[in-house]
C-alpha cells in the first residue's frame, strides 16, 4: 500500500460527469485539507459557487456539499470517493454522489 494521498492545495476539474450532471469539464475545485478534514470551494460551467466539505480516510472520501447554479436553483447532496493516482501519476476522485432530492451518479474529479 502507498503513502497516503494529500489533497491540500490540490487543483482538479470534473474529466467525466454522470449524464445530467451540473459539474463539467469547466468547473474547477481547489481542495485545502488539515488531518483528516477535507474541504473545496469550486465554480465554472453551470455551477456559479459551490462548497464540500468532509472527512478522508486512507482512501476513501466522504463529503457533503451544496452549490447555487447560475440559473439560480440551490442544491446540494453528498458523495463517497475512492482517492487513487491514476496510470499518469495524477490524482482522481471517483465520485459516487447522491442528490437531497434522490438523483445519483457518477463523476471524476482529476487533477490538473
């Protein structure tokens, strides 16, 4: 097993969304993390401001997060990930989140 990944000062951007999704290639995150505690500001393509924040564990990450849109609607949800460097040495969150009003998916969240 490697060193455990750090996500503090990490920069991402959603590489693939689930079909219907509001994040996309435009929107950007920029992780902090202190211990165990994980939390990200990201904005960009439909997603005017949004905010998570949740805990890491080995490499499993679980959040909660909420975001306005630009349409003006205000959502949120929460997520389980799995942390892993993928074959080109660059970080990816696989995103398995679940909408308040029940909708799911699936998304990458790759460093850039």
């Amino acid at each position: 097993m490697g060193a455990p990944i750090d996500l503090d000062g990490l920069r991402c951007h959603a590489a693939v969304t689930a079909p219907g999704g509001v994040i996309d290639a435009r929107t950007e995150f920029a992780f902090i993390q202190r211990g165990d505690v994980v939390e990200s500001r990201y904005s960009g393509g439909r997603v005017e401001a949004g905010y998570l924040i949740g805990r890491l564990n080995g490499s499993k990450l679980e959040f909660r997060y909420c975001q306005t849109h630009t349409d003006g609607e205000i959502t949120g949800g929460h997520s389980r990930c799995d942390v892993r460097v993928n074959a080109d040495g660059m970080v990816e969150i696989v995103e398995e989140f679940e909408w308040t009003s029940g909708g799911k998916g699936t998304n990458i969240i790759r460093e850039l």
